[in-house]
C-alpha cells in the first residue's frame, strides 16, 4: 500500500489529463490526414495498432530517450552508456560513437558477478571453447552436457531441494511451467504485483486466475476461503489444485515476502505455494541462498522454488526445484524442456562457479564478503535517501529500492538530470507500474564501493532537490505526514 499526498496526486491527474488532452487533439488532426492520405492496404486490417496505442505515441515515445539506453561494456558498478542525439525531437535517436563513463544504479548485478570475475570468468572462458556458445540441440535430443547435470545438481543443493531443472530463460521459467502444473479446473491465486512471466503463465494455463492484495496474508486466506467454498465455475465442484504464487523480493517495489505467513496459510488450506525467487536467491540470507533462509522458512514448506540466474548470479536463464518426482514431470512434460534449446554451457558454467564463490568452495572468503558487503551498501543507501527525505520503498536488507517520482513529468526530469552527472538510474512508469505510481528504481550492487555509494547519493539529493521529488522533508512529523494522504493500492 503506498500513500500519496493529496496534491502530488492530484498534480499528477493534473499531468496525465493534459498530456491525454493535447495527444487527442493531436490525434484527432492526425486521423482527418490519414483518411485523406489513406495509404493503408485495402481489406486488410492495420498489422500494428491504429489509435490503440495512444500513450506510446503521445506519452512514451516524448520520453524514450529514458529508455533502452545503448550500453557498450560489462554491467559492473560504472559502465558506459552510449550517447545518441536525435533530429526529430527524439522520436527517433541515433547513436554517437561519444559515450560516458556512468555510474551504474540499475543492473541486477547484486553480487557482482555480471562483471569480469577473477574465479568465474577463465572459467567461463575454457567452457566456452570446450563446449561452444550454444548446444544448438533440446535438453532431451543433444542438448543436455554434463554441465546441464552438474548444474542441476548444484542449483537443488544450493536451494535446498531434492531436484532442479533449469531453462535457458528466466521468463519461460514461469511462462512455460505453470500451464504443465496447472490447468483447467485449477485454480492459481496470485499476488497482485506479480511479474508479468507469472502473470503470463498462469493465463497461459487455463486455469482460473483469482488475485490478493499484495502481500496480505490476511486477504489471501479470505480468498483461499472463499474459493474453497464456491469451488469451480458454474459446476461448483472442487478446484482439482490449488497454487499460490508469490514472489521472495517484490522487482518493483523491493519489498520482501512475508512468506512465514503465506506459507501458514497455504499449509491451513493444503494449497501448494509457488515462490519466485527471481530478486532474492543468492542476494538476501546468511549464505545467499534467499528469503526462505533469510526469514527462518523450511523449503520443505515451499513446494515449487523458482529462481532466476540472471541477478545473483551475473548470467542467464532460470531454474524450478522441488521434489524428485515433481523435477521428473517437469522433464517428461514441460515444452521448455522439450522443445527449446538447452541453456548455454558457458553461461551454466558462470552459474556453477558463481555458486562455489558464494559458497567459499573456490576457497576464498570473497563469497562472505559479497553477501555481507550488499547488505550493508543496500541499508547504508536505503537509510541515506531516506534521511534526505524520499519517498523510498521496500524493505531493510532488499537491494531493490524504488524512489517515487510519481509525475509523469519527473521521469524524464530525473533520469536526464542523473545521467548529466554520470549516475545511470532506471525509471519505471505505467504499465509496468500504476498509471500515478511511476518511480526510479535503484538496484545496489556489492561491486559498488563506498565512493561510488556517496557520488550517487550526492548527485541522487541534488537532483532531487531540482526535481522536487523529497516528499518526506527530513524528520518527518508523524501527524503531518498522516493528514492529507490518500491511499492507492
Ligand atoms: C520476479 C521475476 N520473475 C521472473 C523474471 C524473468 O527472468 P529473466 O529476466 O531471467 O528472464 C523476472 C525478471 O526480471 C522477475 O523479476
Ligand atoms: C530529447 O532527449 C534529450 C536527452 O536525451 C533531452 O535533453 C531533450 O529535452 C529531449 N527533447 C525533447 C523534445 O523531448
Ligand atoms: C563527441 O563528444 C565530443 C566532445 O564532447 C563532441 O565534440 C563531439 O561532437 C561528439 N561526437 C558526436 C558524434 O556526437
């Protein structure tokens, strides 16, 4: 739940009701042209939306200079950022052989290891010319090395599961798995700021979707309840499975599961609990290995772990753990497995070293350090922002932090003003978040280092200060701050 004052919302609606109001108007003349220019092929139906894309054309397109910026090096603590200019007034932009040097507030390199890395990288390297970039074959034709194994192996221990399975992607992870877990006469409750990959599984499987206030224990068991008693559609007959799927870090909004209960509930109502540890395997917990060790949760309570290798571990694709005989399903049924290529041996090989680091198997105590070194940086920068008088997110420990920007107009405003004094900042807006609730979205990284920590913070205050976006002034009076907030969930 996120409070917003009373006139930062309404200057928002004020923003949006403009912006909407000039793009009709652009719209409307735009459309008298077109009929009269009339270029489109006879009897076929526009291929790419006509009018339906109107807050792409008149509200992203004057900001996507803010967006998808080139970067021409490694996504470690500074990297660098192409410059590119426009002569249309960014509609479209081009790229100068000019870059800058920038520091880098955005990757999901928490650990580190997306940059070059003394123990992964030669690894990674004699890999790469053993086995070549790609097995060009599925896991069950000649796709699965003996990497594929070992890494399964290792990602089931790592978690603490029986089995694992991986997948060359994240996103197909949750997009192709929960169709094979679920399907019609099954019902999956959903929080309702889950990523869009579960959100696309889960309509992918054709079983009934129902949703709970994000993080709310309490509406979940309202929900578990409710459906229980109704039971399917029209029939009412009992939902054949029940699944609920959850995330360990919230990617938008930094905030932790409360997974001790959510997990409570789901034993009370014997539903399975899905849990997307995407943000939080191998950034959060004593020795990495995420919020279920972070918060004092059995995996055995956990039914189906799902994890990411794209954060933590500086490489790509995703894995799902479980027991032995739920991985097996998964590799007789899964079309993932079947179908796709198998996950790219030197970017398995980045996983397995990265793994032995944290675990101090290359025999360095780098693993420790990383893990205690996010941490600190992550509450260090939390609490300075805070202090400053943001409006920051999430919670303590998670390396996520969102600032509130809230005005459409502050999006740009902030991220240009940051990328001047060479901090590369991520901002977020509709639709990956509410329409009023657009923020930036800083990851910290242990490569950052104290220095790097205090540029950002100085160049973050100041901006901040020009932009206007210290909605919570230093020491906030408790009493002030509670009058004249609205809600938005
Ligand atoms: C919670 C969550 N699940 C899944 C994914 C998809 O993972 P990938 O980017 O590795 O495809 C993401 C990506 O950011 C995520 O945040
Ligand atoms: C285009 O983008 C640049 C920054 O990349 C910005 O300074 C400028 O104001 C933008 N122009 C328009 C018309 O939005
Ligand atoms: C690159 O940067 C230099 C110095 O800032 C500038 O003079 C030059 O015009 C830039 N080149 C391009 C292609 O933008």
């Amino acid at each position: 739940m996120i409070t917003i004052p009373y006139l930062t919302a309404l200057s928002t609606y004020f923003s949006y009701g403009l912006l909407f109001a000039f793009g009709q108007f652009r719209d409307f003349f735009r459309k008298i042209f077109d009929w009269w220019r009339s270029s489109d092929l006879q009897g076929y139906a526009p291929i790419c939306l006509g009018l339906e894309d109107f807050y792409t054309r008149r509200l992203y397109l004057r900001i996507q200079d803010c967006f998808g910026r080139p970067i021409s090096s490694a996504p470690d603590a500074w990297f660098d950022v192409v410059e590119r200019y426009s002569n249309d007034n960014n509609k479209t932009l081009k790229r100068t052989t000019n870059k800058s040097k920038c520091l880098n507030l955005g990757s999901y390199n928490y650990l580190g290891f997306a940059a070059a890395d003394e123990y992964c990288t030669p690894r990674v390297i004699e890999t790469l010319k053993k086995f070549s970039p790609s097995t060009c074959s599925s896991r069950v034709d000649g796709g699965t090395t003996t990497l594929h194994n070992e890494l399964e192996e290792n990602v089931a221990a790592f978690v603490g599961k029986p089995a694992a399975i991986v997948f060359g992607m994240g996103y197909v992870t949750n997009s192709a798995i929960l169709p094979v877990l679920i399907g019609k006469g099954g019902l999956v409750i959903s929080d309702s700021l889950n990523h869009n990959s579960i959100v696309s599984g889960a309509r992918g499987s054709r079983a009934t979707i129902k949703v709970f206030q994000h993080n709310t224990p309490s509406h979940l068991e309202k929900v578990l309840r409710e459906q229980i008693a109704e039971g399917q559609p029209r029939t009412h007959r009992p939902w054949k499975k029940i699944i609920v799927v959850v995330e360990g870090i919230y990617s938008m909004e930094g905030e932790l599961c409360i997974l001790p209960e959510i997990v409570a509930v789901c034993k009370k109502y014997k539903a399975y609990i899905y849990l997307d540890e995407a943000h939080s395997i191998g950034a959060v917990g004593k020795t990495g290995r995420g919020v279920c060790e972070l918060l004092g949760v059995d995996t055995a309570d956990v039914d189906v772990m799902m994890g990411t290798f794209t954060k933590s571990f500086g490489s790509c694709g995703g894995y799902i753990a479980g027991s032995k005989e739920l991985i097996q399903y998964l590799k007789y049924t899964c079309p993932a497995h079947l179908y796709a290529t198998s996950i790219s041996p030197p970017a398995a090989e980045q996983i397995m070293s990265a793994i032995k680091v944290i675990l101090g198997e290359d025999g360095s105590n780098r693993g420790a350090q990383k893990l205690a070194r996010i941490r600190e940086n992550s509450n260090f920068f939390r609490s300075e922002l805070q202090k400053m008088g943001f409006e920051v997110l999430g919670d303590n420990d998670s390396p996520v932090m969102p600032i509130m920007l809230y005005n459409p107009a502050k999006i740009p405003a902030f991220s240009r003003e940051c990328l001047k004094h060479n901090v590369a900042v991520v901002t977020v807006a509709f639709p990956a978040t509410p329409l009023l609730l657009a923020r930036a979205r800083i990851c910290i990284s242990a490569s950052h280092t104290k220095e790097d920590l205090l540029k950002a913070l100085e160049v973050i205050g100041s901006v901040g200060d020009l932009v206007g976006i210290k909605y919570f002034p230093a020491e906030p009076n408790k009493l002030q701050k509670e009058e004249g907030m609205i809600k938005e969930d």
